[in-house]
C-alpha cells in the first residue's frame, strides 16, 4: 500500500510529461508546466495519502 503512494507523484509526473510533450511545448515550457500539473493531481489525492507522500520526499 505504501508503495503505491510513494510512486503516485512520479507516475503523475510521467503523464503530465508525456502529455505536454505530446502538445509541441518547447522544454522550458514542458518542466513548468508539468510540475504544476503533477501538483495539482497529488493535491487531489486524499489529506492521509498527500501526507505518506511529503515525508516520503
């Protein structure tokens, strides 16, 4: 169960990437954007979950 939580900004990391990627954005732009749209999708996640993952990182 923990892992899962662990990996969970990773992954959404990955698919914002390959999304952003995937829409013609030059790099700088792709890094800005993905950070934030990996952020809002962990901050959608429930308080217990968002918790197992700040102090994991």
């Amino acid at each position: 169960m923990h892992m899962v939580n662990y990996m969970f900004p990773a992954r959404a990391l990955a698919s914002c990437l390959w999304a952003l990627t995937r829409a013609g954005l030059d790099s700088k732009e792709i890094a800005e954007k993905a950070v934030l749209c990996a952020r809002d999708r962990v901050m959608e996640m429930t308080p217990q979950d968002a918790t197992t993952i700040t102090w994991a990182l």
